[in-house]
C-alpha cells in the first residue's frame, strides 16, 4: 500500500555545538529560526537507543524554503559510535543563483571549500563542510531552476512560505 499523502517536512542535521552550526546556517548561509527547545526525556532516550537519559538542544529553521533542524546532543553523547556510512543523509544540497559569488562569500567567511566551483552535466557546484563535518553542497542550476525538480521538469515548485 503506498503512501500518496506524504509531504517533505524537516531535515535533522545532527551538530557538536549549536552556537557554532548557527554561525554557518543562520549567519552565513541564512536560515531563518523558527524554533529552539531543550529535549530530553524517554521518547528521545528511544529514538537515540541511549542506554542513559540524554538531552539536547533543537533549532529549527527555514534554509533555501526547506525546514532544517539543527540537533545537538549536548555534552552526553548517545552510547554508541558514529560514522558514516553508505546511507543516511549524504549532504545537504542548496541551490544559489551565482555559485562564484557564493564561493567568494563563504571563503571570506573563513570557511575553506573542498574544491572551486566545477561542472557536471551543465549543473555547477562545490561542496563545504559545516563545523561538524557535514557535507553543503552549494549548486547553480541551468535556465535559473532552483531545484532539480524544476531543472527535469521545468516546472516551478514553491517550497516554503510565501514572501
């Protein structure tokens, strides 16, 4: 049985330090806060499969029209290790309109992008890691597509609040 009602409703981009990841998603790359809150309790205790309580901090926001929560686990990391692997969230992807001047601004901000800006297929990119490591990939789409959505459809798609 298929899920035909589903909607994209928030991406977890998991962070060491709250402050820190806010000074690159909200200050450099302009996430608009929505919402802060401390979490803990045995719901979340569940979720992380913590064998003790653990607690952290949540910010959410508006990035590029999606909804990004930034979620720190505080000073108790969850009783297990972490790494990447082949699946789970790869990178987060933002589209720009001039990808060249985003290079610029985020390597004046003192971020050092993993390479400069190069092509695939007429879609221009370069990738950044955010304070913990995380891979943004900032993207030019052809025609001014601000999705890959739009890019194969060609058809505009209204992501987020109207402005």
């Amino acid at each position: 049985m298929r899920l035909d009602d589903v909607s994209f409703c928030h991406l977890v981009v998991g962070v060491t330090d709250v402050d820190r990841a806010l000074a690159f998603y909200r200050d450099l790359l302009g996430m608009e806060v929505v919402f802060e809150t401390l979490i803990s309790g045995e719901p979340f205790d569940a979720v992380l499969h913590a064998k003790r309580k653990q607690e952290g901090r949540v910010v959410g926001g508006l990035l590029g029209g999606v909804m990004v929560e930034l979620l720190s686990l505080g000073t108790k990391p969850p009783d297990r290790t972490h790494r990447r692997s082949v699946t789970g969230v790869h990178n987060l992807s933002l589209s720009v309109p001039d990808l060249d001047d985003a290079h610029r601004r985020i390597t004046a901000a003192g971020y050092a992008p993993d390479q400069d800006p190069f092509e695939i297929g007429g879609v221009r990119m370069f990738f950044v890691k955010d304070p913990d490591g995380t891979p943004v990939e900032l993207i030019e789409l052809p025609g001014g597509a601000h999705s890959t959505y739009e890019m194969h459809r060609e058809v505009r798609l209204r992501l987020g609040p109207e402005r």
